[in-house]
C-alpha cells in the first residue's frame, strides 16, 4: 500500500484527536484498582505511571502507551480484560495529555522526545525481564518503535529506539507513515511478532485519509512488515479510533462498540498469550480465528 502523506502541521492538528473528556465516567472498571508512583526522566522530569496489577502472580507485563492528549485511565474498558487474563499493566502519563501539569511546554514534536524517554525509564525500572510493548494511536507508533520500527528519532534522543526486552507488540490504529515520525521504510523493519489493529470507521483527519478507505492506513506496519515474523493484521467491521467513545474519548457520542472492544480484547489477550508467554496452545487458537471474512477479519504473515 501506498504510504498516506501527512505533513508536520497535518500532524499537529491530528495528534490532540485523541483529547480525552474530563469528568466522563468509563465504561468497565478493572478487578485491582490503579496506583501510581514516579519515575524520573534524564533531565529530571516527573514520570507518572499508572499501575493495574492483578490479584495473584502475573502471567505477563504490558507496557502501555496511551493516545494523544488522553491518558491511561481513559483505557480501562480494555484493561479490565487483561487483568482478568493475569496480565500487570504500567502506562505513564505522557507529556501530550490534557491531564499532565505540563502539557504546554510540550508543543508539537517536543512529545515525541518525552514518550521516548519515558518509556525508556519505564523500561529500566522494570529491568530485564520480557514485556509487551503496546500502544493505541500515537502510543501505537511507539509501541511499533519499540519492537524495531525504524521511526526517525526526535532532537536530543541518542541510541537505539527499540528495546531488547520487547518480545511481542500490540499497536492499535498506529497512524499511517508520517514523514517526521516513520516512514513506510521504517515501519518495515518491525522486529518482533505483532498484533496491528483497525477498523473500518477508523478516520481521524490529520492522522489518516478522510476518504472511505482512509482506514487502510493503520495497516501499514501490518502490510509492510516482512512475511514469517508472526505478523498479525485485526480489522474489526465498524470500528472507528475510539470504539465509539469506550476508550481514548469517553465523550463521543456513541454507540460504544463495545461487542468489538470484548473482540480486541479476547484476540490481543490470545496473542499476548502465545507471543507474550510462549503459550502454543494459545497459537493454535489464534491462528484459527484467521479469516478475510468480516466483521472479525484476522490476517496472519
């Protein structure tokens, strides 16, 4: 597929489509409550990360990189499952939300350099041990960059982008290439096994093509990557970038789709099962969903 062209301004205006609504109730509540503690960035910069930690051992760690402008409670109708699953969840607060004390000295690309850095922090803190990298909208470009996406490092950022400890990604609705962000090049050189989804309402102007099938864009990193790499492509049939306001904005007005929400979550948690925890069991039942056929239509490379 032909890469999707978006300029810096585009980009801009597109990045705060994920903009939370503060004061809206969610949806589901996870079994353990959040907590949250701080980390410290290079320069001295407050980190704060949510923690979900499910009741007993966990079965696996995710790392989560929430929207532009949201932040990591606007996802807890997605969390709720993997908690179900066993699986700790630690997101931190980037920079770009409406909720972070400092969001304005940030403007523009400036966020690109922080959510290195914090999941960067993030990831010393947990040590060397596996996790899964997972991201939606913008935290699906860094969670792509993490598990080996080419994306073009931001001012000030030495050293490798991605992280030796990601064995598995989950990048929902990742924009399409973004000549200052990943190129369609970049988005090739995906190194681990990865679960890409969309949907085919997901059109957010400044982040993909406003025509009927500006959707396809998301699929870039899935259609790019190379073939044999336990590559999977989800497109869930009338899914738009926020499931109709059951995560990233609590204030769309709906429906909330939240039959293809329970979809996503059951498909990520099986893919987080047999690429997470090296579960073949969990393999074979995913790679049974398999199907061109919507409105569940799962592809594998």
């Amino acid at each position: 597929m032909a890469a999707l062209q978006i300029n810096r301004r585009s980009l801009l205006i597109g990045a705060g489509a994920c903009m939370a609504a503060t004061g809206t109730r969610g949806l589901a509540m996870p079994e353990v409550a959040e907590r949250s503690f701080t980390l410290a960035a290079p320069d001295g910069r407050e980190i704060r990360v949510s923690e979900w930690a499910p009741r007993g051992k966990a079965r696996a760690l995710v790392l989560f990189s929430h929207g532009a402008g949201s932040a990591p409670r606007y996802y807890e109708a997605l969390f709720g499952p993997w908690l179900a699953k066993g699986y700790r969840i630690l997101a931190p607060l980037h920079v770009d939300s409406t909720e972070h004390p400092r969001t304005r000295e940030f403007a523009g690309l400036a966020s690109w350099r922080a959510r290195i850095e914090d999941m960067r922090a993030l990831s010393a803190h947990v040590g060397q041990r596996p996790w899964i990298a997972a991201g939606h909208s913008y935290g699906g470009l860094v969670a792509l960059t993490l598990g080996g996406a080419s994306a073009i490092p931001p001012d000030g950022v030495t050293g490798p982008l991605s992280d030796p400890n990601a064995r598995a990604v989950l990048a929902l609705s990742p924009p399409a290439p973004v000549p200052v962000l990943c190129t369609t090049e970049g988005y090739a050189t995906l190194a681990v096994p990865a679960l890409i989804q969309t949907g085919t309402l997901d059109i957010v102007p400044g982040i993909s093509a406003t025509d009927g099938e500006g959707w396809r864009g998301h699929l870039v990193p899935y259609e790019v990557a190379a073939s044999g790499g336990n590559r999977y492509g989800l497109v869930l049939e009338g899914v738009d970038h926020y499931f109709g306001g059951a995560i990233c904005r609590y204030d769309r007005p709906g429906p909330r789709q939240l039959d293809r929400l329970a979809d996503l979550a059951r498909i990520s948690a099986l893919f987080v099962d047999a690429y997470g925890r090296g579960d073949r069991a969990a393999t074979r039942r995913l790679d049974r969903l398999v199907t061109d056929a919507l409105p569940i239509r799962l592809m594998r490379k």
